[in-house]
C-alpha cells in the first residue's frame, strides 16, 4: 500500500502529512513517499526522510504508483490524467463548483473523497477537516485585523489616559466564529456578535460576547446545524437592523456561508462607508463569493479608508498548526477505514461518514447531493 502526497500549490503554505501522522502510518507497514523539492519546515518529517522511511518522488512517478493520493488543495486535470483507476485521491474538492473535475474522476474509475463532505457527526468529529480548518481561520482573522487596526484592542489605564477598548463584531457565529469571538475577548476587545441560528446565543454570551437580535422571522437550519439562505426581504431586515453596529465597530469579521451555495452578500457599500476610517473588515466567506461588497479574493481594499481583507487562505497564516490538524484529519479518517487484514482501504457504503464524503466510487457517484447535480 502507497501514500503519496503531491506537492500543493505555490500559494499553499499547509501540508497534509506531519512527522506524527506519518510515524502512525509507518506503524501500519504503510508506504509513504512525497513529492521531491518542498520546503516542510517540520524536523520530525525531514529526519523520517533522512533515515530513508519516506520516499521522495517526482509528481508524475508518486501520482502513478499510488493506491491513496493525500492532499489539501483539489488536482489538476493533468495529474488526474496520470492516475490509475482504483486509486483514492482525497482532498478539498469544492464538489458543488468543480463538476467536470468530479466527472473526470468518475470517468477513470478513481474514487475520490471530498473533505468538505464529511459529516458533523459526533464520531467524523477527528476527521472534520472543514471544522479543524475553519477554527485555526476565525483566530488568524482576528490576528490579521488587529495588527491593520491603527488601534490596541484591550482597555488601558494608564497615567496618560484612559484608552477604550476595540468593538469587534462578529457576523456568522460558526466554528469560525465562535473561535474569532474567543480570540478578540482573549485580546481584550468589546465583542458583539449576530447569526440567523438564534439557538448560537447562548453560545455567544457563554464567551462573554454579546449577541444582537434582529427579528428576521423564521429562519432555518438544516440537520447538519447549517444555515439555510434568507429571503431577500430577511436580508434587507438584516441590513437595517447591523447599520449602527457595524458604523460603530474598529473590526467587522464576516463568517457567513450557506452549504452549497454563494455566500449571501450582507454587508453594503453604504455599511462599508459607514464606518469609521482606519476599520477593518475581514470577509471571511471572500472565495465563496464574499459577505461584503468590493472584498476581492486575495487583496486588501482600501474604501474611503476602511480596510476590507479578503484573505482566502486565512488557516494558512499558522501552518504549522493548520497542517498539524489538518494531517490529523487524513490520518484518522485512513485509520478509520483501513483494514488490518488486506492492508487496504476497505470502502464500506453502508457506513454513514463514506456514504457521504466518498464522490466517486468504480465509475459511479456516491455522495446523494453530487449525484443528483452532476447526473
Ligand atoms: P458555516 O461555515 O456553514 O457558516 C458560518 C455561520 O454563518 C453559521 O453559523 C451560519 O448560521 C451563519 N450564517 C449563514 N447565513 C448568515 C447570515 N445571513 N447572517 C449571519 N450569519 C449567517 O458554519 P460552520 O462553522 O460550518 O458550522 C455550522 C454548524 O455546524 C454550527 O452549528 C456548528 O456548531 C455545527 N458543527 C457541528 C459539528 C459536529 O457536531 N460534529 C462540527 C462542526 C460544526
């Protein structure tokens, strides 16, 4: 049995295998190899390939002679064309948005799992991927912000004055936000959050933040815990009812997003120029199609001196543990799945997490919603 695990993009600054995961796979009597000329900046992981216990490969030679294919960031058409039928590639997908990917996959009988896919259960929990990310990005967002703001976030006493502290608000109160809300308080900020979930209240004041309510009459979630879009007439209402709070805020961090869907646009220009100048604005739902208006995906723009950051790879500011977690995620779910007796995957349908992260499968589409879009 083969691991391989290609290199990612330039841009991508995570990797999937750390040296613990890959000493709990070599304990499996598991072949690993990685592709040649990466920087890993992980000495657990360097010395593993020193001592020869890990292969280093081209991409083209690791992607042919893989049976499981490990990585963050989907593959390229070219790299699918190399790939062997019966081999597992397991990564992001973006299943809803890369059709023909997903199609090329099925077409050459490569099962491919999408991490996206995994489900909110109690017992995918170590294998959540979207969740392990989503936290290490609520608390990088609050990091970014801080250090553009032209002001400290805590209250200081000092001889020299009083200085107040930074208001923060938080729109989406998710895994990622939740974790924004805790790393501004830690920070010493005023916090003040909203989410269309009223059942996240309690979850908000319990971090000493406070939750505005804006009545948008009913909303819903679905059985996962997410939220299912508004009517343009509850967005409208929500607009209205977060004007003064956003004009009021030093950092607005937007965390929005609808499962398989463009994220819904919340935040106006007119909100936007509402505010005080030398605010920031983190979107973090930018490569979803972005919360606010004019947040461009990988820039800084600049409005009438507001910042609005649309940075698109948020866990990616702190790689060490975005990879950390990440890799642990892929080792669970291989260890989950694996089968001692043929030292394979064993691709058990029946099973709740497979059936609904596993896209393709023997030329077929597995997960319910992508086979319903792409057949
Ligand atoms: P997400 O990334 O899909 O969305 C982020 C947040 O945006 C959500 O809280 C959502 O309600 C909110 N939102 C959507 N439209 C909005 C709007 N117009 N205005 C304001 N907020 C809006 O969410 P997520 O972080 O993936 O988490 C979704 C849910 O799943 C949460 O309840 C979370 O606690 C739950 N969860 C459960 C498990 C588990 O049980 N294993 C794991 C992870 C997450």
């Amino acid at each position: 049995m083969n691991i391989f695990f290609p290199k990612e993009q330039d841009s991508e600054t995570r990797f999937s295998l750390t040296g613990e995961t890959a000493q709990k796979f070599l304990k499996k009597n598991i072949n690993l190899s990685i592709q040649e000329n990466i920087n890993l900046q992980d000495a657990l992981l360097e010395k593993l390939i020193e001592e020869n216990s890990i292969n280093i490969v081209s991409r083209e030679e690791g992607l042919k002679s893989a049976n499981i294919i490990c990585n963050l960031n989907k593959l390229s058409f070219d790299d699918i064309a190399k790939i062997n039928p019966d081999t597992l590639a397991i990564s992001f997908l973006d299943p809803f948005n890369e059709k023909q990917l997903i199609e090329e996959f099925r077409k050459k009988s490569i099962s491919s799992i999408s991490m996206e896919l995994i489900p909110r259960t109690t017992r995918a929990q170590k294998m959540d991927a979207l969740s392990s990310q989503a936290n290490l990005a609520g608390y990088s967002a609050v990091i970014i912000a801080s250090n553009l703001l032209e002001k400290a976030l805590p209250m200081m006493m000092t001889a020299a004055g009083t200085i107040s502290p930074s208001k923060v608000f938080v729109v989406g109160v998710g895994v990622a936000g939740l974790q924004a809300i805790a790393t501004a308080k830690r920070l010493g900020a005023r916090v003040e959050a909203f989410d269309t979930r009223p059942v996240v209240e309690d979850q908000v004041k319990s971090l000493g933040a406070r939750f505005i309510k804006i009545d948008l009459g009913e909303t819903e979630e679905t059985n996962q815990g997410y939220a299912k879009a508004l009517t343009e007439e509850q967005i409208k209402k929500q607009q209205e009812g977060m004007k003064k709070v956003c004009a009021n805020s030093d950092i607005v961090i937007t965390t929005a997003q609808v499962f398989g869907r463009p994220a819904p646009k919340i935040i106006t220009s007119e909100m936007v120029q509402a505010m005080q100048p030398g605010s920031v604005i983190v979107d973090m739902a930018v490569s979803s199609g972005g919360n606010v208006e004019g947040s461009q995906m990988g820039e800084i723009i600049d409005i009438k001196g507001v910042k609005i950051i649309g940075n698109s790879n948020l866990p990616g500011e702190v790689p060490t543990h975005s990879s950390q977690v990440y890799a642990n995620n892929i080792y669970n779910l291989i260890d989950e799945f694996w089968d001692e007796e043929t030292s394979s995957f064993k691709y058990d349908l029946n099973d709740e997490i497979l059936a609904n992260c596993l896209v393709t499968h023997r030329g077929n589409y597995i997960n319910a919603s992508v086979k319903e879009r792409n057949e």
